[in-house]
C-alpha cells in the first residue's frame, strides 16, 4: 500500500512537470524565464538528494560531465575577449546544468511513475490544442507550453515511448494529430522519417506482391497529401523559384559585402518577410546576428575552437547546428558529438528519441528547452533502470 502511494504520489508530480505551463512565479530582472513550478520542484527534490547524500549522476555520463565543463569554460574565455559580454550566458550555462541533472534530481519520479502519465498527457495536450484551435481560433495549437515546437516535440517523445513499451499505435496516432494541429514542420518530417524506419521493418517480412502493393499506395498517399501538407505548413515558397533566387544572392552579396565593410546589419532578410515564410527570415537575421559576433571575436582562433559561448547573444537560437559551430566551436561541437554517442549507448531506444530531436535542430534549438529535456530524461529513464556512472 505505501509503494501504491508513492508511485500514485511520483505520477503526479510528473504529470505536473510535463504539462505544467512554464508561468514565472517570481521574476528575474532582465530574464524571461523566472523561477517556475518546475524550478520550485526541482530545488525541493536536489534540497532531498543532498540530505539523502545520494551520489551525483548526470544525463550521459562522463560525457555529459564534459559537454557541462566545457560550457563554463568557453564562457570564461568570452569573459576575457568579448568586450560587450552577455552574462545572460552565465545564466544560459547553468539551465543546461540544471538539465542535465534531471537525471539525478528526478530518479526516484522518473523511475516509480506510471506509463499512463504519458497517456494522460498526450489526451490533455490533445484536447487543450483542439480548443486553441476551434474555440479559441488560434493559428497554431501550442498546448500548455510555451510554443507549438515544444508541444510537437514533447508529444512525440512521450508517444515513441508508449509505442516502444506497449506497442499501442493510437497514441501515435493521437501524437500524429497534436503535430499536425501544432503546425511543427520539422517535428512532421522527423516522424515520417521514423515512420519510413517502421515501415522498412514492418515490410521486411512480407511477400513481394504484397509489398509492391502496400509501397504502391503509400506512394500514391504520399503524392495525393503533399500539396495539402505543403499549404497547411506554409511551405509554399518552395514553388517560387525567383524568391529563392533573390534570397541566394542576398546571401551572395549583402552579407558579404556586410562582412567586408563592417557594417553589421543584422535584417538584412526583412525585405523577404512576405515572400518568404516569416519564421525562416526571423531566423536568418537571428543566425546572422550570430555570424557577425563571431567574426567580430578576437583572437578568432579561440572563437573556432571555444566558440563565442553558449548563451551569447540570447537564449534563443532556433537552430541547434548554427548554435554548435558557433557558440561551441569545434571542440563543443565535438563534445556534444560525443554526449549525444554517449546516450545511444546507455538507454534503451533512445536512437530514435535522438532522432527526434536532431532533425528539429534544423531550425529550431530543442535542448535548450526545460520540458523537452525533462521528456527526453523521462522516457530514457523510465526505460532504462540503469545509469552509467
């Protein structure tokens, strides 16, 4: 009866960890991100495990020691050589620490709760992103997270889980629903690419009539679907040869010409607001931003190695791989390499929940996000009793 509470007692608070929205209960000056429900948890459960004297464990092992070393490493050195240093960066460093320790803070919730949070949770984010979207008559369903990514990111993770342990198809398809509601273009073709994964596996076995059948109508599926997928996800662009061109030679020109004269103009892709989508152009002036602080770091051999340091011009990226080659630097890049090799290795499954996360690093940073990182722990964890030292 006392093991029943406490798992009844740890699947709550995980299912207030994933689903909780990120509101700041007290304010941080300068910050958006204040001290939230989950930061009050997670210093309740560290205060426990320092009593407890449990020994530290961090997510990836040795490798994720050293991926968490660095950081405060190439931070220093920016310290030292960037002279309008963001400290926001500081700040930036010790939310991935607190990441990585999810592992070790939450072990006992992670390792006692229950399956059917994951369940539950898909069927809350499921019914919130239908009101968001019908009776609220919002563009894009978010959930109870802080942007349609992070629920489309989330929900995926939680359903390979269920599907992994359970072999219940539904909730990928409910999974399936949240991503198509959320308008996640990168989380959709991460999930047709595993799908394409399960569906190789699924046709191994089959005779060859009935393989070119099924391979017949899925193509024809395919075809039929695209142009719809295509207009929902605003995908359109890609029809419009001349706006890409005319983007490729801004590239081409503007930015070079910037880089050559000093004059650091970081909208130099506003003028395709219209014409292109309006996510990907923010972005673009967000990466050039990056790439003109850069190249203004002095020595640059210290840049391309160390990186400008994580965090530096803001939390916000959207792109985990322009993030890496310039805030890491070839050595970081190298570590989270490593880190992520590391987790392969030691969890169950937690290829394809990498997967996941890797392709929408394209144009978006999921590791930087609180919930996603606390899904990612939880289904490792909860898949996998051991932890590698």
């Amino acid at each position: 009866m006392k093991i029943l509470k406490k798992n009844i007692l740890f699947s709550f608070i995980l299912l207030v960890l994933i689903n909780f929205p990120k509101i700041n209960l007290v304010s941080i000056a300068g910050l958006q991100q204040g001290l939230r429900v989950d930061d009050i948890l997670f210093l309740v459960f560290l205060f426990g495990c320092i009593i407890k004297r449990s020994k530290v464990r961090i997510l990836g092992g040795y490798s994720g020691v050293a991926l968490i070393i660095f950081m405060f490493i190439s931070c220093f050195l920016s310290f030292i050589f960037i002279e309008e240093f963001n400290f926001i960066s500081v700040v930036f460093n010790f939310r991935w620490l607190q990441y990585f320790l999810f592992a070790y803070v939450f072990k006992d919730v992670f390792e006692n709760s229950s399956i059917n949070v994951f369940k539950l949770s898909l069927w809350l984010q499921l019914l919130i992103s239908l009101i968001q979207l019908y009776i609220l008559m919002d563009y894009r369903s978010q959930g109870s997270f802080n942007g349609p990514w992070e629920l489309a990111n989330v929900a995926f993770l939680l359903g390979l889980y269920i599907y992994f342990k359970e072999d219940k198809k539904k909730y990928l398809i409910i999974t399936f629903l949240i991503i198509v509601l959320s308008a996640s273009r990168m989380t959709l073709i991460a999930m047709v690419i595993i799908g394409l994964i399960f569906f190789y596996d699924f046709m191994k076995n089959k005779k060859s009539k009935i393989k070119l059948i099924i391979i017949t109508a899925t193509l024809l599926s395919f075809i039929f679907l695209s142009p719809l997928l295509i207009k929902y996800f605003s995908l359109d662009f890609l029809y419009n040869v001349e706006v890409i061109y005319d983007l490729l030679g801004t590239i081409k020109n503007e930015v070079l010409l910037s880089v050559r004269s000093g004059n650091n103009s970081s909208s130099l892709f506003g003028e395709f607001k219209d014409s292109l989508d309006g996510s990907l152009t923010m972005r673009f002036d967000m990466w050039l931003n990056l790439f003109f602080t850069f190249m203004s770091y002095q020595p640059r051999i210290i840049a391309i190695l160390f990186g400008i340091s994580p965090g530096q011009i803001g939390i916000i990226i959207d792109g985990l791989y322009v993030r890496l080659f310039f805030e890491f630097g070839l050595i970081g890049s190298f570590l989270f390499y490593r880190w992520i090799k590391s987790l392969m290795r030691i969890y169950a499954n937690s290829g394809f929940y990498l997967i996941v996360l890797l392709i929408a690093g394209l144009t978006l940073d999921p590791f930087t996000s609180s919930k996603v990182m606390l899904a990612l722990t939880a289904v490792m964890l909860m898949n996998n009793k051991k932890i590698i030292e």
